[in-house]
C-alpha cells in the first residue's frame, strides 16, 4: 500500500511538471502567432530575412568574440576563434543580444550590407565609391 501512495506522488510530480511546461509553451507559442502573422501580413520580410538574420547574428557573436579576447588580453582583431571558448561565447553572444540598441545598430548593418550587394548585382553601383564621387575622380 506504501508503494502505490509513493507511486501517485511520483505521478503527480510528473504531472505538476509536464502541466507548467505545457503552459509555458503555451504562452510562448501565443507569442509568436501574433509576430508571425505581423511578418506574413506585411512587407517586413525584407527587413527580417534569413540573411539579415544570419547577419545579425554573425555580429553579435563576433562582438562576443572580441570581447572575451579583450578579457583574456589578447588583441580582439586577431579573430583567434580556437583559443576561445564557444560555450563562453554563447553566454556573451546572449547577452549582447539582450542590447537593444546594439541589436538596432547591427540590423542597420546588416540591412546596409544587403542593399549594397543588390545594388551592385542590379546596377553596377560600387557599394563603398558613390557614383557622385566617380564622376568627381573621373572628372580630375
């Protein structure tokens, strides 16, 4: 009788747990339904692309990685990835993307960067020389 009391403990614990993670995935997935639908309905994909993701994330964990250089006294331009530890990284790259404006000024980037190759691929347009400053050169 003993183990039949100890066994529905056990199974209301379980219970307990799998009810609060359900929940929370509840909540999370109610989150996302309305970003989503925002995303799907609007012309935002071109602001929230896979690249610019992929971008984005890129920075940041690169910023994460000069920063643990700098900690360690290393020089942070040296983008010496092997002697850093990727969990490390991680922590850092996570919490550099709780930075608003750091998040902002990287999407900025990112967005900039896009641009520039489509305007290179589309029209020939040199993404670091501005065609006014073409002409300027080409007119000494």
């Amino acid at each position: 009788m003993g183990e039949e009391t100890m066994d529905l403990a056990a199974d209301q614990a379980v219970e307990a747990i799998l009810r609060d993670e359900l929940a929370r995935e509840d909540r999370a997935a109610a989150a996302v339904v309305p970003v989503l639908r925002h995303l799907l309905a609007s012309d935002a994909h071109a602001l929230v692309s896979d690249a610019i993701l992929a971008r984005v994330r890129g920075m940041v964990v690169d910023c994460a990685a000069q920063l643990l250089a700098a900690m360690a006294g290393r020089d942070p331009a040296a983008r010496s990835t092997s002697l850093a530890d990727p969990a490390m990284i991680d922590f850092w790259a996570d919490r550099l993307m709780r930075d608003e404006p750091l998040l902002s000024f990287c999407h900025a980037l990112a967005n900039e960067g896009l641009l520039a190759e489509k305007f290179q691929l589309r029209r020939a347009i040199d993404p670091v020389l501005s065609p006014l400053l073409q002409e300027l050169i080409a007119s000494d």
